[in-house]
C-alpha cells in the first residue's frame, strides 16, 4: 500500500495527477443520499482541478444528473502545459470538435457544461456534455474560475495534494458547500482543524483503505507503491492515508462511538497499552493519552489526547474539541486556553517549536484535545 511519505513526496515534487476511481466517487455520493436523498437536488455541482477529459467526478455527475435532480454541473480542466505531469491522449470530445485548437489545448483550460438534452436522447447524460476553452489555464485561483465557484453551490473533486490548504480556503471563503480528497494529515493543517473544531466541516464516510486507490499516468514515478492495472488499461496506485474532507451531512458523524469505562478498559482492553495498564497523563497537558480511539473511557471526565484518526468516529453530539492538535505552535494561544489545558511549555522538534505532548520526557505523535460532552463545561 502507498505510505503517507509515497503522497508526501508527490506533493513536494507537485506530481499531483491521482485521478479518484468511480466507484470510491459513488460509495461516498451514497452516503450523503441515503442521509438526505434530495441533498443534490437542484444544486449546480462544479467540479474545478479536474481535468474533465478524464475525471471520473464529470462522468459521475454526467451519468447521475437525472437521477440527482441537478440543475447543472460545470468541470473544469487545467491546461497541460501547466502540469508536471501529463496523459498523452486529447479526448474525442475536443479533438472531434470544430473548436478544437492544436496550440489552445495546451495553455488553455476546458469548461465542460451539462444542463440540457442536447442530442434529444430524451435524458440528460455524458453525452450532452458542452464544452469549450477558458481564457486562462483553468487554475482554481483565477478570477475566471473564482466566478464559476461563485456560481456553484457545491463544489466535488480531488485537488492537489500540494494545494489543498489553499483550495479549502477558497472554498470557505466562498461559503460553499464541498466534498474533497485530502491526505489524512491535513487533520492537523492550520488552515483545516479551526474548521473541524467548529463543526464547520467533518470528515466524510470514507477514510484509509476505504478510498481503493488512484489513477495515474503511465509515467509517473512510483517511490515503490503497490499498483494494479484495471479493466480499461488504466494504472492504480493504491494508498492507505488519504480521506474525504466535507461540509455536507451524513449519518455517520451523527453516531455515537460505543465505549468502555475506564476499569472495563484496563480490564478488557485488547490494546497492551491499556490492558492492565492504565492510561498515560502528559507531563505538559492536564489530560490523559489515549492512543486508540475505541480505548476513550466513556466515564473520563476530563480532557483526552486522541489520535487525528479519531475525527472519523466524531460524533458532535457525545465529544467536543477542546483545542488545537497537539503538534502545532502554541504560542500564540491564549493564556485562559493554556490554563484550561494545563499546557506548560513547548518543544523543539525538526518542525520547529511544537506543543507535542510528552509522556515521562518523550514526545508523543500528533494528537487531538477532546472531552466527553456530558461531563464538560466551558
């Protein structure tokens, strides 16, 4: 399986073509519709960073239109000369089409639109889809694409990994609602945990060996990931730390995780750090480490570091976040935050000066400050 240091090293070389397979697209889609089954019903979907030709998030919603009760969906596709990476072919879309320009599919990006029945089949489908070149090269930070998000009312796709901050923010600052593909990481971005601490947006239903894998191009380099080649020719890089990152409701982040208390935890645990063992409290927080997310003891009333991968069992309504993530800079918290944390210094990692937590003088891994909402009070 691709290990977070395979994504991380396409994300610092820009090798950012990891195009989502169909049926991942579909298993998450299902899960908001069973939640709320008119959830995309007359919304106009844009799926931006998508390179339309080939994106199984065009072909989705293209298939689907009808069946979602959408009133549009816009696709766009970034410019090849402005990709470190590029598939060789041209779609028969654009290249059977009298608009088709040798020089322009190069630096130009692609609009693809689908409203209407435009062949007359008697249903909306992928082959009504319109298209035609952008002024610019299709990048997402474009005043040309800023309107088409301004446009929208949810925005579905897989962005660069090298970019995904920055294409978050540009989503909230458009007060839209989304669905995208981040690295599991991105729990502890700056620029991400305010937003799942605020319940502003949540992790999806789909998270690790879920997401079965990514296409890729023939030549893109590997850093030694398992690969498949599918049915269609196409080539799979499987990963095992990638997630959905969203702000649309479904029903699994409303389910309660069932829980242990702590004397059934030290008894029954089948964790070795917790049988018989106890749970750890930071030499540097007021609070415990609980280093397995069915290990949090239901009856603890006080503050519990867990681990990033718990955000995928939050249930809003049984935990509250208490604060940043263990890892980040403290040093601009407030002092009424330090106090309420027990939080009595930093440390010096690679990273720089960091508020990782420390057990018995060693630095534990990134870990998140949670509560059981029953027992806290602000």
């Amino acid at each position: 399986m691709a290990k977070s240091s395979d994504l991380r090293k396409a994300r610092e070389n820009k090798n950012d073509e990891f195009y989502t397979l169909y049926g991942d697209i579909e298993k998450e889609i299902n899960a908001y519709l069973d939640f709320n089954k008119d959830v995309f019903k007359n919304k106009t979907i844009l799926c931006p960073c998508d390179d339309s030709d080939w994106s199984n998030f065009t072909k989705y919603f293209a298939l689907n239109f009808e069946k979602l009760g959408l009133k549009k969906l816009i696709s766009i596709s970034y410019a090849s000369d402005s990709k470190s990476v590029q598939y060789e072919q041209t779609s028969n879309l654009e290249i059977n089409s009298e608009k088709y320009d040798e020089t322009k599919t190069k630096t130009h990006g692609k609009i693809f639109t689908l409203e209407t029945d435009i062949n007359h089949s008697g249903k909306i489908d992928y082959e009504d889809l319109e298209w035609n070149y952008l002024e610019g090269d299709g990048d997402f930070r474009t005043e040309e694409v800023k309107k088409l998000r301004d446009e929208a009312d949810v925005i579905v796709t897989n962005p660069p990994f090298s970019l995904f901050r920055e294409f978050i923010v540009w989503i909230m600052e458009g007060k839209k609602q989304f669905l995208a593909i981040g690295n599991i990481n991105c729990i502890a971005y700056k620029e991400i945990f305010p937003l799942l601490k605020e319940n502003k947006a949540w992790l999806g239903t789909g998270i690790g060996r879920w997401i079965s894998g990514f296409i890729v191009p023939d030549g893109y380099e590997l850093y030694g990931t398992e690969t498949k080649i599918n049915e269609d020719g196409k080539r799979i890089v499987a990963t095992n730390s990638c997630l959905w990152l969203t702000n649309i409701d479904h029903g699994k982040r409303h389910q309660p995780l069932s829980l242990m208390t702590v004397a059934d935890n030290i008894k029954f645990s089948k964790h070795k750090d917790i049988k018989s063992v106890g749970y750890k409290k930071y030499d540097n927080y007021n609070a415990i480490d609980v280093p397995f997310s069915d290990a949090i003891p239901s009856d603890y009333e006080g503050i519990m570091g867990v681990p990033l991968t718990f955000m995928d069992k939050y249930c809003p309504e049984q935990f509250v976040i208490i604060g940043p993530a263990m890892g980040w800079s403290h040093s601009n918290m407030s002092e009424e935050w330090k106090e309420k944390v027990g939080y009595n210094g930093e440390i010096k990692s690679r990273s720089g000066t960091r508020g990782y937590g420390i057990i018995n003088g060693t630095q534990i891994y990134h870990r998140i400050l949670i509560a059981n909402k029953k027992y806290w009070k602000e």
